[in-house]
C-alpha cells in the first residue's frame, strides 16, 4: 500500500495505480476504508499542495493486519493507536467489553486483555479485524458553555464599550 498524507497528517490518499508522474489515487479513512471515488492526478500537483509520502500509518498497519501479516511494527502501531485503553469493542459474537490492556504480539496472532461489561470478568481474545470500536463517551461529551453573564458583569462591559467608543 502506497500513501500520501496531507500537511495535517489527518487525510490519506492511496496510490491505486502509478504511471511515472501520473496517478491514480482514493481518499481513505485512518482505518483503511475507501471514501469517495478515485481520481486522476500528477504525484508533482499534489507534492505542491503539500501532500507527501507516508511510510507508516494506522491505514497501513490495518490493511496489513487484514492481510493476515503477524509480527510486523506497522499492524502493532495501528492497533496500539485503534483500540486505546478504555475503549468499548463489540465483538463478533455481539457481545460489548472494554479494552484492559495494549495487543500483544504472539506468533501466531495479536491477543488483547478484555473486560466483559456485565459481569466484569477479563478474558483473553484473539484480536480480529472483525471487531467493532465503538464511540468514546469522552469524545461524545456535551461542550463546555460558560454560564451567563452576572449584571455586575455586563455592566462593565457596558462602561468600557462606552468608554472606548465604539473602538
């Protein structure tokens, strides 16, 4: 899997096909998945807009987690970054468990400690691409909004736009 990275390092173009300067390329998500459709550009255009080669990426370490690849530095990034401590998975089986510890790389796949929701018990699961991260309550977090303003407040921000006169 080739990649390029936009300035911010948060947008993901793959490399679907290369002819010498001219490409073939799709948005993705961080977790490998397609977005929108490919489209035709020049590697020169996009390395002038401020696109550039990435070598290493949770895109990348997915997608070969997918190809069944063990033991390889990328796939240990991309989970370590994917599933963080805490987080909430749904599992195949439909079952709901919080994430208690970082993958473990084993030879013959990545096993990862979980904490069933129900009755608190952890267990040790085979990690599979088939299982879903579900939404950080942190993330999902009303936004903080100051309370309103006292009148003693609003006063003087009432004396000081008077004062500077509309300045």
């Amino acid at each position: 899997m080739k990649l390029l990275a936009d300035k911010t390092g948060e947008q993901f173009l793959t490399i679907l096909e290369e002819d010498g300067d001219k490409l073939v390329v799709q948005f993705i998500s961080n977790e490998g998945l397609k977005k929108g459709q490919p489209f035709k550009d020049s590697l020169r255009s996009l390395l002038l807009v401020g696109w550039t080669p990435r070598s290493t990426s949770t895109a990348i370490g997915l997608y070969r987690f997918k190809q069944g690849y063990l033991e390889d530095a990328h796939v240990s990034f991309a989970l370590h970054q994917l599933y963080p401590l805490g987080r909430k998975v749904k599992l195949p089986s439909g079952e709901i468990a919080q994430i208690a510890s970082y993958a473990n790389t084993h030879s013959d796949g990545y096993y990862m400690y979980l904490r069933n929701t129900r009755d608190q018990q952890l267990s040790r699961l085979k990690i599979t691409p088939d299982w879903q991260l579900l939404p950080s309550t942190k993330l999902l977090a009303l936004p903080y909004f100051p309370k309103p303003k006292t009148q003693q407040e609003l006063d003087v921000i009432s004396d000081y736009d008077k004062w500077a006169c509309g300045f």
